[in-house]
C-alpha cells in the first residue's frame, strides 16, 4: 500500500532507492536504476537489511561513508516536492574556513576506505563559485572520497563542464530534469525549459565525444502517474547515452506536505551511515531532513566525527532494527 492512495505503479517504473554497501561508483547507478517493487517486499527487506548488517561490521561503524557538504544554499530552481522554496538557511554561505576545517577533519578516515562525498544538501552546487576550488581540495587532501554531483543542469555552462573535466573521481553526474514536457517542467521546476535542453544537448555532445569519463544520470522525481514511464522513454531516444531514472518521493520527515509517497518501511536505513552538514554548519539528522530540524550537531565548533560518533547516532548504527521505533526516523520514506 502506498500513502494517499498513490498507484502501485510508481513501484514497477521507480528507480531503485537501494544504493545499497556499494563502493564502486558504476554500479551504485546501476543500482539506483533497477525496477523495485515496494520496500515492505520481503526479499527487498532481507536485502536492505543485510547490507546495514555488513556496515555494522565495517569502518562504516566509525566513519561515514558518505558526506553531503552545502557550501551555498541557493538553488535557481524552486520544485514543488522539494523544502527548498521555504528553506529557513536560503542563501546561507559556508565560509572557506568551515569548509576547510571539514575537509582537513575528514583526512583522519582510513585512506583505504571508500567513501563519498557530495558538495550540496538542498542547494544547486554549481551556484557556488568556489565549486572548482573546494572539489580540488577534496582530490588532494581525501584521494579516496568518490564525488557525487546532482545538478539541474541550468547552471552548468560550457567553461563549468570544461573545468568539471579536470576533477578526479567523480562517481557521477545526476541530472534532476523532472519533467519532459516543457509546459509541466517550467510549472513543477519554476525553470525555463529551453534553456536547460540546450545544457542537455552540450553534455550530451561531450559525452559522445569522450570528453565526459563518468556516468550521467537524467532524473525525475516521480508522482506515480502514466509520465514516469513515458519520462524514461522520452530520455532514452533523446538522449541515449545517459542514464535515466525516476526516483520515488518523500516528503522530507514531513517538511513539504501534500505530496504522494511510500509509507514508512519497517526497516533500518542506511542513512544513518551519513553525515549531511548545512551551510550554516548545523549536521542534520539525515540528508531527508531538509530543514535540519533535528540536528545531531554542529561543525562550528565539534569534530565531524565526534558528531557522527556521538552516542544517540551511533546508537542508531549498532542497534536499531527498524526506524519505525525512533524519531524523527519513524516519519520518513526515503531509503
């Protein structure tokens, strides 16, 4: 069953939500791009479940394995199932000094451990034009972090794709295009539509010329109607050599109401294996509380990891068996 009565179909043509205990980058898209059916499924518990069992037992239980870093909170686009249109930090500019403290932290995680990191939260990372700077700074001082980036793609010039070009180890690109139909894109979006088919088009062509040496991923945030498949259909004749996906929603543990989603799994979640750190340097609970309403720290003046090791969060990794027995994880779909 889904939550106000939304179709079953957003399960058969959704994106997996499973990234699962992946360190290689190509196939953690792959796995986002698989057809699932709904989460409480028991082969897909059993699944989910035992990859937050294997972390249990990893350096996951004392480092992060994945790091979402806002340095700008700003966003050009203004979605409607996104927190971002009433976000309490909007233009919020971490200073270079935070980032650099964040960073030089992170160096004590085991040079032979995976992990990732993403230079955003709720914001558009290539606002910030210190994007470049601070991305260098992750390839000399963590060689081993894999960077993720998720774009509308409106901001990416050709000079930003060009420079993107010289960066180390990102693991992917991830487009949010939302909708293929220019009526509905620049409604949902607040966007104009043109303009970023016209970025598509360039990253398409470096893509096909072999100037691009990581996945692209077209997305959409689906709403369980007949335009999710059609979106998939629509990405693979125009634009054949990224990957598509259409991602299910959520509603932020509650902070954009009125939207279509999953009901609350009874299992773990992987999210708690994170670390997803706002402009303002607050830590939030997770990187699906938007809003940072229930922050497990603050970077401003704690280690990150003494923020991740502290003993309410790490309580979530060594013991909890389903989210539906803690707050604020019991309001939350996301996976």
């Amino acid at each position: 069953m889904t939550k106000n009565g939304m179709p079953a179909m957003l399960a058969a043509l959704s994106g997996s939500l499973l990234f699962g205990f992946m360190e290689e980058s190509s196939k953690m898209v792959e796995k986002t791009l698989e057809v699932v059916s709904p989460y409480h499924f028991s082969e897909q518990r059993a699944a989910y479940d035992a990859g937050i069992a294997r972390m249990r037992h990893s350096h996951y239980m004392d480092y992060p394995r994945h790091v979402h870093l806002e340095t700008l909170a700003r966003c050009n686009a203004s979605c409607n199932f996104c927190p971002y249109p009433n976000l309490n930090r909007k233009h919020t500019k971490m200073s270079d000094e935070l980032i650099d403290k964040i960073l030089n932290e992170l160096t004590e995680l085991p040079r032979e451990m995976n992990f990732q990191i993403s230079p955003f939260k709720v914001s558009e990372p290539f606002l910030d034009t210190r994007l470049f700077q601070t991305l260098g700074k992750i390839n000399d001082l963590l060689p081993q972090a894999k960077i993720t980036l998720t774009s509308n793609a409106s901001a990416i010039t050709e000079d930003k794709l060009e420079s993107l070009q010289e960066i180390k180890n990102i693991s992917y690109l991830w487009i949010s295009f939302n909708d293929h139909r220019e009526e509905e894109y620049e409604r949902v979006m607040g966007l104009n539509y043109q303009r970023t088919r016209q970025r598509l088009e360039m990253i398409h062509d470096a893509f096909s010329e072999g100037d691009i040496y990581f996945p692209v991923v077209l997305s959409r945030v689906g709403d369980g109607t007949l335009a999710d498949g059609e979106f998939r259909e629509w990405a693979g004749i125009n634009y054949p050599l990224f990957k598509a996906s259409v991602f299910p929603r959520m509603e932020w543990m509650g902070q954009v109401e009125g939207l279509n989603v999953f009901e609350v799994p009874n299992m773990g979640c992987e999210r708690w294996f994170e670390l997803s750190i706002t402009a303002t340097g607050e830590v939030a609970h997770c990187c699906a509380d938007g809003q940072a309403e229930f922050p497990i720290g603050n970077v401003n003046d704690q280690h990150v990891l003494e923020i991740y090791n502290s003993p309410e969060y790490r309580k979530l990794r060594e013991a909890t068996v389903s989210r539906l027995s803690v707050h604020p994880c019991n309001k939350c779909t996301f996976m």
